[in-house]
C-alpha cells in the first residue's frame, strides 16, 4: 500500500535541536530569575518620598517588566538560531546517508559495481557504509558466478539435446539406420542429461543450505565411499589406500557422502592409464596461531583425497573448482564427467562452513583437503 510521505528526518533533527536549545534557555533564563527574586526585594523605601506616596518602590514588579520582554527576545533568538544551525548540522550529519540512499537505489536498478567508501570518518555511518560495500562487493561476485553458471549450464544441457536431435533426424530421414545403435546412443546422451540436471539439483540444494544438520563420521564417509567405487578403481588400475582417525563433523549426511564420492570418483577418473593410486586420509586437526596473536584454533576434522596423474600448474588446480571447469586431459577421457564434480564438493563444503584446499602434487596429479569444524565424538 502506498503511504503518504512524512517528515524527513532533517526536520525531525532539526525540530530536536531548536527544542532542545529552547528548553535549555528557558532553563537558564529561570534559573537568572530564581536567583533574582532570591536577592532581590519585594520592596525597596525610597530616598525622595515625593515621587511615591507610600515611599514604597515594587522591586521585583518593575524588574519583571524589564527582564520579561528581554527574556522573550532571547527565546526568540534561541528558535532561529536553533531552527538555522540544527538545519545545517542535520544536514552535514546526514550526508553521508544521502551517500548510502542513492548507493542503494543505483544497486535497486541493477548497479552493483557503485560503491560508497566514505574516507575521513569513523563513526556508525562509516560502519554501515562499509559494510553495504562488502555486501555489494559480495552480491556482484554472486550475480557474476550465477550468470556464468547459468550460461555454462545451458551449454552443457543444449550438447546432449542437439545430440538427440540430430540422431532422431537420422533415423527419420534413414529408416534403414541401425536401430539398436541409435537406441545406444540416445541412451547415452540421455544418461548425461539426466546426470548434468541431477548434479543440477544437488549443487543448487547445497548451495541454499536446506539441510538438516546431524553427526557425521568423515571416515565412515570415506570406506563407504571407497567400498562402493572399488570395482571402478579395479576397472582403471587404480588402487585405494584409505587411512586415519574418525573425524566427526556435523551436516547432512547425504551432502558429505555426496561430497567424499565425488571428490574418490574424480581421483580414480582422472589418473594415470596405468598403476595409479588414490590416498584418502582423515583425522582432526587443532592449530596453535603464531605471529601477533597466540592461541589454540578451533578444532577442526580433515579430510584429504590424493592421487597420481598429469602435472597440473598451481594456475590451473585453483580454477578446477568452478562449474563445467575440465583440465585438458579430462576432455578427451573416455568417462568424461559433466564439470561439475569439484564445484559441487566446494559447493557443499562452503555449506558447511568449511574450506576446499586443491594443491598439485610435485610428481603429477592432485592433493585435494576439505576440512570442516569438528564436532565432540559420540560415545
């Protein structure tokens, strides 16, 4: 519902300061005139008895019409002053907000890039200016990061689309095709399809956070994930080695489960041809800060998926995690995937407010770590 509009707050400081200023002089004003009838006679006998028959003279009457009208002056003084300079000091003081208001309705209509950076102050405007900016700062990576995504998942959808177009167009057009290579084919890019719009539904579920949270074990995460991909390591060559201690974590289950599957499938996948190996460890790790600040960090649990392969450049492992992001020899692999297995781990780790470390290893292949905030195991 449309409101009318009401009085700016410049005329509500201002109103508060000339109020103010007025009660003050009112005050001060009262209290001269407290001190004066405290001192000052009721009545005074005269020296020249003729100018009054009585030889009385009312003091405090004829001081009253004296000071009376010059205390109304005063007052009056005391309201444009006060209307005036609480004019200007509203004004100075809210300058800043007319910063932040029109920063606001630029990133209303779609603006992001605009920011505010108020320079010599430190006060509450500059902590509210400052936080806008990082918050602007932070919603234009956002808004960034979802239209690439958005426009590489409509990619990645409209391959395998184009795809079965174009093989149902065969078929039309060539009845004596070979139906069951036709029907194989399709099945194929169909799979991918379904499997793309899958990782489509869970990278979007973990990156709202609408999970409930539950003790999880990652060493239990990480032998259930080993036993379930152990014949596809035997298929590649690739062995599996998982140690360390239990490491409890608190988040979905199923999200963590998704998350150690992907990161052991990734790691079998994109190995060597031949007599690789995957390393997967978990434990909880506590910290001691050194440098200014000394102190004990947070307990948290690691877990860490190591495997051989191809040398991979620092440039490259640090962008591996962004959706449909392949390394040059991922494309040409037979079990080509749909670029979004790492994004979803670091996806699911960031909801659970955790950090993904890829680091490559000097002899070729990849260290990727996950560590999470660790929870009191359950006894």
């Amino acid at each position: 519902m449309d409101e009318q509009p009401g009085v700016s707050v410049r005329v509500k400081l201002t109103l508060s300061y000339a109020g103010f200023l007025m009660l003050a002089g009112a005050l001060l004003l009262a209290a001269v005139w407290v001190f004066l009838l405290r001192y000052v006679p009721d009545r005074a006998m005269l020296i020249n008895p003729d100018d009054n028959p009585d030889g009385v003279f009312p003091v405090r009457y004829q001081l009253l019409r004296v000071f009376a009208p010059r205390a109304a002056g005063v007052m009056a003084i005391l309201l444009v002053f006060g209307l005036g300079g609480g004019w200007l000091l509203a004004g100075r003081m809210l300058a800043p907000l007319t910063r932040i208001t029109h920063a606001t309705r630029m990133a209303t209509a779609g603006s992001l890039s605009h920011r505010i950076r108020l320079a010599d102050r430190n006060d509450e405007f500059r902590e509210l200016a400052d936080a806008f900016d990082a918050m602007l700062a932070r919603l234009e990576s956002h808004v960034a990061g979802q239209q690439r995504f958005a426009a590489n998942a409509s990619h990645e959808l409209r391959t395998p689309l184009a795809i079965s177009k174009a093989l149902l167009d065969v078929a039309r057009t060539d009845p004596h095709h070979d139906t069951g290579e036709l029907l194989d084919r399709l099945h194929a890019v169909n799979t991918r399809a379904i499997d793309l719009t899958e990782a489509l539904l869970l990278l979007s579920r973990a990156d709202q956070r609408s999970f409930t949270r539950e003790d999880v074990d990652l060493s239990l995460m990480a032998e259930e994930a080993t036993e379930t991909l152990l014949p596809l390591a035997e298929q590649h060559g690739v062995t599996l080695d998982t140690s360390g201690d239990i490491a409890p974590t608190s988040g979905s289950q199923a999200l963590l489960r998704q998350l150690t599957t992907n990161l052991v499938h990734n790691a079998i996948i994109h190995n060597l041809p031949e007599r690789g190996g995957v390393w997967i460890h978990t434990g909880v790790h506590t910290g001691v800060h050194t440098g200014v600040h000394i102190g004990v960090r947070p307990r948290t649990v690691v877990l860490t998926v190591e495997n051989t392969g191809e040398k991979i450049t620092p440039e490259m492992a640090s962008t591996l995690a962004e959706p449909f992001r392949r390394g040059t020899e991922r494309l040409h692999a037979d079990h080509v995937g749909v670029g979004l297995g790492l994004a979803i781990v670091q996806t699911i780790t960031r909801a659970h407010d955790g950090t993904l470390t890829l680091t490559p290893r000097p002899a070729g292949g990849l260290r990727i770590t996950v560590e999470l905030p660790a929870t009191a195991p359950q006894r």
